[in-house]
C-alpha cells in the first residue's frame, strides 16, 4: 500500500508572506503620491491578501515537499519537480543531520536525500523503515 | 535485545548529551570495518554549525577534529576479554587514520551485568581511544579512564 506524506510547512509560508508584505510596503515609498491616496483606504487589506496568496502559490511550487513510498520504490515531489526511485537501486542509508535538520541519505553512486525533517516524520523510526525497504529490495525480491 | 536501545543511543549521541562532546552528523547502520561489523557507525566533527556568532566562535575557539563513535552490541559482557578490545581498537585506529579521525569511541551495548574483571578491563583503557560499556537494563555506564572516556560519560543521560 502507497503512503503519502505531504505537510505544509506553515512557517516557511509565513517567511515569504513577510517577503511579500515587505515588497509590497516598500513599494508604496515610489508609487506616485496621487495614486497612493486612491488605493490607500484598501491598501492594508490588498497587501495581506495578494501576499498570503503569492507566499502559499510560491511556496507550493518552490519549496513543498511531497514524499510517496510503498514496499517498491519512492516518489519524491519537490515544488513542481519530480524525482521516482526503486530502493532497490541503493544499498546504503545513512541518516545525516544538516544544521538541525535531518536528512535519509540513499546511496548507491548517485545519492538522494530524502528530507525527513522537512517532511515532519520522525528521523530515526523512519530511517529503520527505508533500511528494511532497502534491504529487501536489495535481496531482488520484487514485492510489488 | 530490541533495536530501542540503538535508536536511544544514536538520539542522544546526535540530539541530546552528545553534542557537548561532537557535533555527530552522519549515522550508519550495519557498518563494515575489515571483518567486524559495528551496529551503527557515528561519525562528525567537533566544529558545531550555528547562527552567525556560534559559527564564528567556534571557528575561532574549538578544534577542526574529525570524530567516529562504533557502537556494537555484544551478547554478553563475558565475551569482552583483551583480545576482543584490542581487535576492535586496532580496527577502529586503522579506519582513523585512513580517515584522519581524531577522536574515536567504541561503545559496547549489553543487557547483563559486567563482571569485575570486565569493569576493570574497560576502565583501565587508557589509550586514545574512548571504551563506554552501557548496561542498557540497568542503565550503569563503564568507561575508560582517559579523557575521552569521562569526557562521555560526563555528557550523556542514559
């Protein structure tokens, strides 16, 4: 059976919502000044509302992170690109911390890092699960 | 013995305790070293990634060492004899200077009570290397006598 875990990272939205507003304050300090007074009295709400929209469309197509795995193989979805391995394909599993976040790191030559932190599963339990997985498919039993 | 207390182990080497000692980055299980395998395979560097001041600070103040810690699980504390460390230290010393590891610990993990003669062993350890016996079910920590040793057991919480 096919598991899919997919949060949101609310955080990293609220980071580029603050870009956005930021961009969108400073903005006013150019704009015209005649033109400022028109859209003064809806401003506030305008810029909110664009940047919560532009921060969750940005963020969905950039930075979330969308991981699918079954006993055979993994999808992993970064934004718009897409990457599909089967565990079988890699013999090593290393669990790596990058400055508090933690990484499963497949290797096999090439090496792919899965981003358990980002993707709000628990580094350790999850790293035992993709050493089973590795190791089965490692021994060419084809379960799927 | 269940897997838990390898999973512990790593989490408080990695997350917890251990970071005082080394920043562990990097944790393999089943790792190979020329004949004997090691149940997990810690390796790091003294040199914690911060903020911008920790990160200067410690670039400043701590030493670039590249670090290893082999944790094994033994059956029993009576298959420790010299031969037995002495085996695995010489392996762990090879692999340290092919990689230039400067600090090197080995962990033995067991479920029963080391003998004297056992405790002794693993306490008068006085090379370079870091000997910890953890009885994981009554949760005693042995360690070697040497800096790396009570620089350990000093910082973790088992």
């Amino acid at each position: 059976m096919t598991e899919k875990v997919s949060p949101i990272r609310f955080f990293d939205v609220f980071k580029l919502f603050v870009v956005f507003l930021a961009v969108q304050m400073g903005a006013t300090l150019v704009m015209p000044v005649a033109f400022y007074y028109i859209i003064r009295p809806y401003f506030l709400f305008f810029a909110i509302a664009t940047s919560v929209l532009l921060a969750y469309i940005i963020y969905m197509r950039t930075q979330h992170f969308e991981l699918s795995y079954d006993d055979a193989g993994f999808s992993l979805k970064r934004g718009r690109t897409v990457e599909t391995h089967r565990w079988k394909e890699f013999h090593n599993v290393l669990l790596v911390r990058t400055d508090g976040d933690f990484l499963v790191r497949l290797q096999d030559g090439e090496s792919v890092n899965l981003p358990v932190s980002k993707l709000k599963l628990d580094p350790f339990s999850f790293r035992m699960k993709t050493l089973g997985f590795v190791e089965w498919g490692g021994r060419g039993i084809d379960r799927s | 013995m269940s897997e838990d207390v390898l999973c512990v182990l790593e989490k408080e080497l990695m997350v917890r305790g251990g970071r005082w000692v080394a920043e562990f980055r990097e944790s393999e299980r089943n790792h190979k070293l020329g004949d004997l395998t090691f149940d997990v395979c810690l390796r790091g560097g003294t040199r914690p990634k911060g903020l911008f001041l920790s990160r200067i600070l410690s670039y400043f103040v701590l030493p670039n060492y590249q670090v290893a810690c082999y944790i094994m699980k033994i059956p029993s504390s009576n298959v420790i004899s010299p031969d037995f460390l002495r085996k695995r230290l010489l392996r762990i010393r090879e692999r340290a200077k092919e990689e230039e590891f400067k600090w090197n610990w080995l962990f033995l993990v067991t479920e029963d009570e080391p003998s004297a003669k056992v405790t002794r062993m693993i306490e008068e350890g006085r090379g370079e290397e870091g000997i910890l016996l953890y009885n994981h079910r009554s949760k005693s920590l042995f360690y070697s006598r040497n800096l790396l040793g009570k620089r350990m057991k000093a910082c973790l919480k088992l």
